[in-house]
C-alpha cells in the first residue's frame, strides 16, 4: 500500500474537481490573501495615483483593507465600486461563498451559506444577490446552427401541476430559450431571457436581437415562430404534436435540455423563484452552462468576473 501524505491532499486522478477546499484553503487563507487577489483583478496595470497621475507603488495599509502611494500618501480602497463596498463581512466569507456557488452544478441557498459561514440569513442572502450580479449576461449575437423554445419556470406551484400548452401555469413566469450549437471551433452557449408571455411579439424581437440573420434556426411549431424565414433565417419546424422530435439535425433537445437542468435546480435547491428575482437565478444557470469547459474552473470564472464599477462623471 503507498504512502500518502495526508498534510499535503491531491486530487483523486478520476475526479474532475478544478478548485477543491484544499486549494481554496491555500490560495485565500485570509484577508490579505482575498484582498491581494481583488487588487491585481481590478488593478490589472497597477495602481494609478489621482495626485501623482501616474501609476505608482502602492504598500498594503496594515489596519485597514487599502493601499498607501509611496510618494503622496493617497489611499486606495481596492473594495469600494466593487460587490464588497460596504460591506462589514469578511471578505475571505465573500470569496469563500463565491467558492461554494461555483462548486455546486445548481447553486446552493442562502440558508445554506449562513449554515456554513454563521453569517446571518440577511446578509447571506445579500451576499448570492449581489454575487449574481456578477454574472450577467454578454450582448454578443449567436449565429450558425440555433435551436429556439419557449417554457414556463418559477413560482411556487408543483412542477408535476405544468401540462404544457395553452395556457399559462399558475405563478410561473414565461420564459425565452436560445443555444448555439457547438462547433469544432466555438463551445455550444445559452442566452435565456424572462418575457411577458409566451406571444410573438414577446419572443421573435429579443431573438431577432440574438440571432443574426443567415442563421439556421430550429423550433417547434408553436405559432410566434410561423413567420421566422421572413426575417432571413433558415426555419425548420420539428412537430413534436405529433411526438416527433427528432429529424436528423432538427431538434430543440439542446435548449430543452437545458430547461431541465434549470427547473430541476430551481425546484430542488430553491423550491420556487418569484418572478421579480428569476432573471437573476436564470443568469446563474446559464452563466454555468457557457462557462462548463472553462480549463480554468467554474470558480475562477466566477471570480473574473469581478470588477470595479467605472467612476461617476463629475
């Protein structure tokens, strides 16, 4: 039997973890280490001084979480314009729940977090909204293959009380589903957007916004989508009302695959999302999805996505 160092614990070669506690231990083991991070994120190029103008070494403040121009004197605040302005919570609890986020596949609950860090439910609950924030998403058109679907999520129904169309199930909100397909070059990606019903002027403009014209692009035969060829795309309809589902390349199995994926993580972590809030945690599932072969960890693709909001005009 081999050895094993249990002061030093590596990854279990089968497993397909990228950041374990382990490693987050080591990398942010306090503050300093937390805010160290923030600074070079943030500060890509250095630290640039308002009253020297120019870019100057800057020396951590040993009482407080900013740094101190070695010529002036002027003090930096690497957390303020960023989600940690303002906040009393420690910032390695911060990136520590950003770590736990990231490692899950569906999230986790605010309730979960205030278990794991003893912070309260208020605050927990503050720090998944504004670590949300973070991940919305990008205004980059798709193209090439795409597959479109409309489907109703949220609320506080039983999942087993949806039957499909017409109609709207009570307390869910309708919402649009777009992915591209992956090609040799270009992983597959999802853009999901809450819409004010499941009508053709709610569905065909924000996807006339999303897919540029020439693309091919796959539906069901719901109605909204009859007049798709006239916009430029190359339509195809798969008629799942007579339990087809699937002709060759024609399907919408991507994109409800991914409802799936999102009404099971909705129903089983948090067990219903009003509307008001559903954007957000949809932002999150998606921001999962695209970010999935990401060679450097969902966690790291989490944290880059942290940045300073610009300053106000004066």
């Amino acid at each position: 039997m081999g050895k094993t160092n249990r002061n030093q614990p590596k990854n279990a070669r089968s497993s397909d973890a990228t950041t374990t506690v382990f490693d987050f231990e080591r990398r942010f083991p306090d503050d300093s280490a937390c805010l160290d991070y923030l600074v070079a994120q943030t500060y890509p190029n250095g630290i640039r001084c308002p009253k020297c103008e120019k870019v100057t070494k800057h020396h951590r403040v040993k009482s407080r979480p900013c740094y101190e121009c070695q010529y002036c004197g002027h003090q930096e605040y690497p957390m303020k314009g960023t989600i940690f302005e303002g906040s009393s919570t420690s910032l390695k609890l911060w990136f520590y729940g950003i770590y736990l986020m990231a490692s899950t596949r569906c999230g986790i609950s605010a309730k979960q977090l205030e278990r794991e860090t003893g912070v309260t439910y208020p605050t927990a609950h503050r720090m998944f909204k504004k670590i949300r924030s973070l991940l919305e998403q990008g205004d980059d058109p798709f193209t090439g293959t795409i597959e479109v679907d409309e489907a109703y999520v949220g609320g506080l129904a039983k999942w087993r009380s949806e039957r499909g169309r017409p109609g709207r199930p009570k307390d869910k909100a309708p919402v649009l589903g777009i992915a591209q397909r992956k090609t040799p070059e270009k992983p597959g990606q999802i853009y999901a957007k809450v819409v004010p019903d499941s009508g053709e002027r709610s569905l065909i403009p924000p996807t006339a916004k999303k897919v540029l014209p020439g693309s091919v692009v796959y539906t069901d035969e719901w109605k909204p989508y009859r007049h798709l060829g006239k916009r430029g795309y190359q339509h195809t309809r798969i008629p799942h009302a007579q339990h087809v589902y699937v002709d060759g390349d024609v399907h919408t199995n991507t994109v409800e695959g991914f409802w799936s994926h999102l009404k099971g993580g909705v129903s089983g972590v948090y067990h219903g999302v009003s509307t008001k809030y559903l954007q957000s945690y949809m932002d999150e599932f998606v921001f999962r999805y695209n970010n999935r072969d990401n060679p450097e960890g969902m966690f790291n693709a989490f944290l880059g996505r942290i940045e300073k909001a610009p300053p106000e005009s004066a």
